[in-house]
C-alpha cells in the first residue's frame, strides 16, 4: 500500500476541520488577547486584561459556583449511574445489552425536550403540585423550578444514561472468577466489592465523573431553563458576552478557561484509567 | 452476585433508575395526548394537539430548515468522514496529533465551537444563514460517522484489499467494489447517527443561524417556546422530535450490530 | 525436462534489522507442483507476498518467463495468490467473488458467465452459486479462494497454507484434489506449508527454508532420504542422530563402537559427525546387519499400523526410536523395560557434520 493514497482520502475532511474548527478556535484564542472597543467590537491591541478579569472576585465566584454545581451534578451522577451500572451487570448475561440499550436510549433524544419534561414537572401548576393536591396536601409547597436543585436534577437527568454506559464498560469486563476468588479467599461480599470490584473499575468512574462535569460547567441550556434566569453559569456567562454584552475578548478568555478546565481533567481521567489499567496487569501478574 | 436478597436489591435499583429515566419523557407523551393539554386533569384522550402543530407554519418552517440542516450535513459529514476514517486506519501507526483533531469536536463544549464559529464567520463577512449551519454541523457530524466507521474497520480483514489487487482491482475500484460495500452498514449508522445529532442540536445552530427569521430551526424553534412557559403544542412536538431521534438511533444501532453508538 | 517458469535469484527481504529471506535462489519449472516448507517464521510468507507483489524485495530479482517482474505492482501480474484467511468478499455470493477477478480483466460478461460457471463445477460448488461466504462451511469457503484465484488462469499459483484451516480428514482429501485440480488446469502451484507430511504428499519438488535461507530443494524422495544437512534431517519426518567421531576412515559411536555407514569426503580423521538412521530402518534382531544396537525399552506407543518403541541404548543421551510394523511386532510381547536388539543396514545410515 502506498503512503499516498490514504493521505488523499483524509485530504477533505482533515482540511474541513482545519478551517472550520482549528482556525476558529485559534482566532478565540487570540482574540482573548485584544482590547474590547468602545461600543463592542474589537480593538486589535494587546491586552491581558480580559485574562485578569477572568479572575476577578464577581467572575470567579461564578467560576466557583458552575464548579460546584457541576461537580455536585457529576457526583450524584456517577454514584446513581454506578448502582444502575453494577446492578445491569449483575443481571443474566442475555439480558444485559437491552438492559443497557434502554438505559442509554433517552440520551439520544432531544435535549432540550427532556430538559423542557422536569419543566412540566416541577413548575408550580406541574405534575408534582398536582399530585400533591390531589392527595390532599395543601400547605405550601416550596419552589421548586428555577432553582440550583432544579438545574442539578436536570443535568443528573440529562447525563445520566452516559455514566452508565461508562460504569458498564469496565463492570461487564471484570472476570467473575476475580469476585469469586476474592470470596473464596475468606472476603465478605463488602470487602471484596471495596478491595476489588471499585478499584478495578475506576476508569469508568473517572470516564463519567469528567464527562458530566465537563458537560456541566460549560452547560448554557439548562441554568437557562431550569434555573431561570436566577444565577449564572460559564457557559451562560459566555453567552452573555458574545449575544448581548457584546464583550468578545472577555468571552473569548472565559472560553479558554473553560476549555484549559476541560484539558486538565481530561488529562486526569487519562491518568488514573492508565493507572488503574496498570494496576490491573500487576494483579494479574501477581497471581 | 446470583445471592438472592442482592438479586433483589439489584431488580430494586434497576427499577429505580428507569423510573427516574422514563416517568419525564412519559408524562410528556401522556400529556400530548390529553384534551386539555393540561398536566392538572386528565379530560380525555385526544389528538388535538397535533394538529395544531401541523397548522402551525412557524414550527413548519422551523422544521423543514431542520431537515434541511440535517439531511446536507449528515451527506456531507458521511462522506468526509468515512473516507477519513478509511485512511486513518490505513496508517494509523503514525499520529498523534491527528487523532487529536479528529477527536476534538466530539469532546469540546458545545458553547466553544459555537462561539468560535460565530466569531470565525462574522470577522470573515461571511453572511450566515442555514449555509454556516451546516457547515458548523459537518463538522461535529463527520467526527462521529468517523468514529463509528472506524469501529467497524477495527474488525476489518484487510486481506480482502490485497485480495481485491491480486485479482487486478486498482485502488479506486477496490475501494469502490470492496471497501465500501463492506462497511456500508458503518457508514449507514454512522450517517443516522449524524442525522440524529444533528437534528438535535441547539447551541451551535443557535450561535451561527444569523438574524434572520428564516434559518430558525426546530429546537431553536422549541428553546423559545419553552421559555415562553409550557404550553400544549410543545408536549406534541416534543414527542414527536424524541420519537424521529429515537427511530433514527434504532436503526442505527441495528446496522451497527447491536453496539450503540459510543459503546 | 520442462522449462524454467519463475526465477529468483538471490533474493533477500529485510524489515529493519531482521533478513526475513536471505539470499534466496530457486528456479520453479512450468507445470510444477512446489511446495515450500518451513517452521513458523521461517519467512515462507514473506517470500510469497514478494512473488504476488505486494511486498518489494530488498534485492535480488524475480524473472517470470524471463522478465524481471520485481517492479511489477500486484494487479499487473499473472500471478495469484490465494489467501491463508481466504479473503473472501464478504459482501459477494459465490458466484460473484469468482467473476470478480474476470470482470478486473474487462471480459465480455457471457464470456464471464461461461468460465465461472465451468469454475463452480470443477469445485463442485454450483448449488451454492449464490450463497454469501458467512453460509459456508471451512472447506467450501476454501475452494471458493481456490476457484477465484484459478478462474483468471494465471500463469503461476501462489497458495499460503491453503489448507491450514481445515480439519485432519478434510486435510487428507483436499491434499489428493488439490493435485488433481493442478493436474487438470496445468498451472505451476506454489503451495506453503509448515506440514512436512503434505508437503511430501503433494509436491513435485519441495524447498526447505530455514531461518530466511534455502537449506534444500529437491523431490520428495531426494529430501525424505537424501537430506543435506542435520537440519533438513531433522526437519523431514523422525530420525535418529548417533554423535560419532571419525577415526582412520571409520566412524565411532560415543562407546567405541563402529558404526558403517558411507562417509562423505568432506569429513577427516578427528572430527566429530553425526550418524542418522530412520526409525523404520530399524529391525528387530541384528543377523545379516551392517550395524547393531542394544537397548532397554523405556516407553512404547501403539499406533495400530504401527509399533513405535524408544530405546536407551549406550550410544546416544536421546532415546533411538524404532518403528515396527505390525507384521514384524507380530508375536513380540514387548514390555517396558525389556532389552532388545536392533540392526539396520549401512546403506540406510547418512553421516552429517555434527
Ligand atoms: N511486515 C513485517 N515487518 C517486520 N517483520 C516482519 C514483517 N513480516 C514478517 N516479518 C518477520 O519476518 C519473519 C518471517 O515471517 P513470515 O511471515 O514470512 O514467516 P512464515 O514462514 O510465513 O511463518 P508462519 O508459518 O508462522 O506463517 C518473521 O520473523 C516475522 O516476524
Ligand atoms: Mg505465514
């Protein structure tokens, strides 16, 4: 096979990519660095001023806060989406891929539809009042949509189906005789999940964990949804420089941040699936 | 694992879990069929509200854009990216960087891309409209039909190349006669796969659709209903945007031999 | 004699620092039935891939009917290979992976119809004509890469380990229709094999590689009974090598005894050699033979047509093994750990440089 021809089919979408991604992502790069004008616009001066406001207390408190929200979001994500994840492997081998297939399935429809559904829910002539009232409750309930629980149970929602296909991945993988072993040598059914079933299925956890607080912090639609309006997250924050504050270069650094965030976790989760994988061969080696 | 009270606890999650997965996406689609439109009352069963949609030329409009949107992307995205994926795995053994890039649009936040394009297209004049969507979402799309098609060239026999040359096939013929043909169900799944995305998309759609009202697409179209607040006509669109995604994925799941896409 | 087809001369294939064929010269005559013969590694594929086209040798050139076709890319020339894998189209019914090298070629399509339907009949496969690869059994998907390649009717016939995948029984017939279907179409067959056994059932002449280089080319006979060296020895079938020493024309085994054999001229007064026999050269009893052996049974195995038993005998730190045939055990009770005494003629005894 000669050298030529597969750089010759990759020619189009490779140059695709270039011009339609890595250039644009350059240009927001460098455009971190330019002075915002007047009236918007841009300013073509060297500044690294819009970095210095990134760290600015009123911006790094929202930096903090989608941190934390993402981060809470992510947790009870995987946690939840371990359960479901180990209790699907638990279940008959036969039956395991609808399982899994019906647990990822609402991750491919509309997301802003399955946002829009916690909407009908929660808001206050929602499902939940409802029902409420029709049990015969009628002390005050308290608010529920455009909340921080609200935007949380959204993304948990939203992600969900990932984690468990992340969680499952590692889970299906584990030889039973491992488990069967670690029993056999005298591990209650506690321990051994502890000593052997959790480390061994890291990545997976770190895989989901990543992904939804990556998807999180930078999520624009459902604090704009769920939390109405009533706090901001990057991602929102973001929105609000290039569509109505009309500060580029401050959306642009935002963006490198949020970008530099995702990297570094990224890198992170690659480190411990390697390390936890590492591990793995050194037990099997062990034996 | 097979001890019976763990059995029990596992069915308990199960159940749990899916309850917390499908009672949203239920009530929609039970609601879309009630009379009133009306979580508060159940007064019948009723297509009404259907209807109302078919009569609504706002959310016809969005959705032939949509369509539009979808159908050249997804085209274009298949192309590209399963020839991509073909030479990529022909000399995958160099690279890093490569991959980089090729992986790069599945993995970074929506918002990025969209603000990057949006600044990209306006510092160029470019003048968007459902042209710079496309553009935006083939690229995102052809990083996915890549990916699937090259799941499939995992477990490809590249033997069947040099058999293909040794019976005195050139390369285009081999690639047109034997490459493709083989992986054809990838490349289908993959293409629904993009379709399905596409049709979905919101922010980068949102962020390089321009000012005009006439390249407004569907969840553009929903995203500013929902703000106005719930009304019954979404209930309907909604379910029937969930249910075409939903289709999409079946098949393409079908084709790829029972593996969802990402698996 | 028959004219020389193929041609290599001097070949050498290396990928980095390993040679994977060194030096490798053979001519390959038209008609010929060639098996090349070699352990796992031993650069058979290789040296193959370099004939079809599809890698390029190092040095060293290929002459087909006299041209140099070392530049020549695969799907320019007659040759064809037919696959260890078989790469069948997966995509393709019977029929249609058969036509599609004709088709590679322009052929008028009633022209191709014709020559794949007289193909489906040779391989006896015309009731699966439109049968998907996925639908056949081993042996079947076989002789559809056998068909494919053999419908161009290509000069020369490359095939790599082509029954490799199939069961010991399904082996033995394919061997003998193998030949006939060479027989019949009259192509030169280039079979690889690491199965010393088909390679002697089947080939006309066969070529031993070792380690990248040719230890030996010959007809079966010549390689079973003639071989060149201690590796071509051992390689064929069992033997039993007797460490010796040349003594004054003689050659002695480790305790000192004479063992006659024909001596090759290369060897001189001093130096150590090697004594081989087969095992069934061997008999029972030592009257009118040219050497003898005296031995403890220590392990026996009975193989129906045959007896096998393994001696511990002074001479040689192996045990020597002894294949008798049914007759010749007939009314022998042999058991473990009897003593008994084998002879065997000097003719049958090759000497080798230890
Ligand atoms: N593309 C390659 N790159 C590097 N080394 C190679 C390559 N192909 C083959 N080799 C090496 O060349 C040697 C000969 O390999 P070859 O495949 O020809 O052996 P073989 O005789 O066909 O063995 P087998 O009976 O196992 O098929 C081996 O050591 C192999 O590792
Ligand atoms: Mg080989």
């Amino acid at each position: 096979m000669t050298d030529r021809k597969p750089v010759y089919l990759m020619t189009p979408a490779l140059a695709w990519l270039t011009a339609f991604m890595v250039v644009p992502c350059l240009l927001i790069l460098a455009l971190a660095f330019f002075r915002r004008g007047i009236y918007g616009g841009i300013v073509y001066e060297f500044t690294l001023s819009n970095i210095a406001l990134v760290f600015d207390p009123l911006y790094a408190r929202i930096f903090l806060k989608s941190a934390g929200i993402a981060g809470l979001a992510a947790t009870i994500a995987v946690v939840i989406g371990y359960a479901a994840a180990y209790a699907i492997a638990s279940m008959p081998r036969k039956r395991q891929p609808i399982l899994l297939f019906f647990a990822v399935l609402p991750f491919w429809s509309n997301y802003l539809v399955r946002t829009y559904a916690w909407i009908v829910l929660l808001n206050r002539e929602g499902l939940i009042v409802s029902l409420a009232r029709a049990v015969g409750f009628d002390g005050d309930l308290p608010q529920m949509l455009y909340t921080e629980t609200a935007v949380v149970i959204g993304l948990v929602y939203n992600y969900l189906p990932f984690v468990i296909l992340a969680c499952y991945a590692p889970l299906s993988r584990l030889n039973p005789e491992i488990h069967e072993a670690s029993r056999d040598l005298g591990a209650s059914e506690w321990t051994t999940f502890r000593r052997v079933t959790l480390p061994m299925t890291v990545p997976g956890i770190a895989t989901g964990f990543v992904f939804v607080f990556v998807l999180s912090i930078g999520n624009f639609v459902t604090p704009a949804l769920l939390g109405g309006g009533q706090f901001q997250m990057i991602g929102n924050l973001i929105y609000d420089q290039f569509l109505t504050a009309n500060d580029w270069p401050f959306g642009a650094a935002l963006s490198m941040f949020l970008i530099a965030i995702m990297m570094g976790l990224l890198t992170l989760q690659t480190f411990a699936s390697e390390k936890a994988s590492g591990q793995q061969r050194a037990e099997v080696s062990d034996d | 694992m097979t001890n019976r009270s763990s059995l029990r606890f596992m069915l308990l999650i199960l159940s749990a879990t899916f309850a917390f997965l499908y009672i949203p996406i239920s009530v929609l689609f039970a609601l879309s069929f009630n009379a009133s439109g009306l979580p508060t009352a159940w007064t019948g069963f009723s297509t009404h509200w259907y209807g109302e949609l078919i009569a609504n030329s706002d959310i016809i409009g969005a959705a032939l854009n949509t369509l539009i949107v979808a159908i050249v992307s997804t085209l274009a995205a298949t192309l590209l990216g399963t020839l991509l994926a073909i030479g990529v795995e022909i000399r995958r053994r160099k690279g890093r960087v490569l991959e980089t890039v090729i992986f790069a649009p599945m993995i970074i936040p929506d918002i990025v891309l969209a603000i990057a394009l949006l600044s990209f297209f306006s510092m160029l004049d470019f003048r968007m409209g459902l042209h710079t969507i496309i553009i935006s979402h083939t690229v995102f799309n052809l990083a996915f039909v890549c990916a699937v098609v090259r799941a499939r060239l995992k477990s490809f026999d590249w033997s069947i190349v040099e058999a293909s040359t040794d019976l005195g096939a050139t390369p285009p013929i081999t690639l047109r006669r034997v490459i493709l043909p083989v992986l054809t169900p990838a490349v289908v799944a993959g293409a629904l796969l993009a379709f399905t995305l596409s049709i979905d998309e919101f922010i980068i759609a949102y962020f390089t659709a321009g000012s005009g009202r006439d390249s407004i697409t569907l969840p553009m179209q929903i995203f500013s209903m929902i703000r106005f607040g719930v009304t019954p006509e979404i209930n309907a669109l909604a379910v029937l945007v969930m249910t075409l995604s939903v289709v999409a994925l079946a098949i393409s799941q079908r084709l790829n031999r029972g593996r969802l896409p990402g698996q | 004699m028959t004219s020389t087809l193929l041609s290599l001369a001097n070949i050498e294939k290396r990928f980095g620092e390993l040679r994977a064929v060194n030096g490798v010269s053979l001519d390959i005559r038209e008609n010929e039935f060639f098996a090349l013969l070699g352990a796992s590694g031993s650069g058979k594929t290789t040296l193959l891939r370099m004939l079809a086209g599809f890698d390029m040798p190092s040095s060293g050139h290929i002459l087909l009917d006299g041209h140099d076709i070392s530049q020549v890319p695969p799907n320019h020339r007659p040759v064809n290979l037919m696959f260890q894998s078989y790469a069948l189209f997966p995509h393709m019914t019977v029929a249609q992976n058969i036509a599609y090298g004709l088709e590679m070629e322009k052929l008028p399509r009633t022209e191709i119809n014709e020559r794949v339907d007289e193909m489906l009949s040779t391989i006896q496969l015309t009731h699966l004509a439109e049968r998907k690869p996925e639908q056949l059994s081993g042996g079947q998907r076989q002789r559809v890469a056998l068909g494919r390649a053999l419908v161009k009717r290509p000069r020369l016939l490359l095939l790599d380990e082509p029954l490799g995948a199939l069961d010991k029984k399904l082996r033995g017939e394919m061997q003998l229709e193998l030949k006939h279907i060479q027989n019949t179409f009259g192509i030169t067959f280039i079979v690889v094999t690491h199965d010393q056994e088909e390679a002697l059932v089947m080939a006309d002449r066969i070529a031993i590689l070792k380690d990248g280089e040719l230890l030996q080319c010959g007809s079966p006979h010549e390689i079973y009974e003639y071989p060149v060296n201690r590796f071509a020895a051992d390689f064929i079938g069992v033997m039993n090598f007797l460490p010796a020493r040349v003594d004054s024309g003689a050659l002695r085994a480790v305790n000192g005894s004479r063992i006659a054999a024909p001596l090759p001229a290369d060897l001189k007064p001093g130096d150590n050699a090697l004594a081989a026999v087969r095992p069934e050269r061997l008999r029972l009893g030592v009257a009118d033979a040219d050497n003898c052996l005296n031995g403890r049974i220590s392990a026996m195995a009975y193989h129906g047509l045959d007896l096998h038993l393994h001696l511990e005998t002074p001479v040689s730190p192996h045990p020597v093994m002894v294949r008798l045939t049914a007759d010749a055990a007939e009314g022998h009770p042999f058991s473990v750990g009897e003593e008994v005494s084998v002879g065997w003629s000097a003719r049958d005894t090759r000497v080798f440089t230890a």
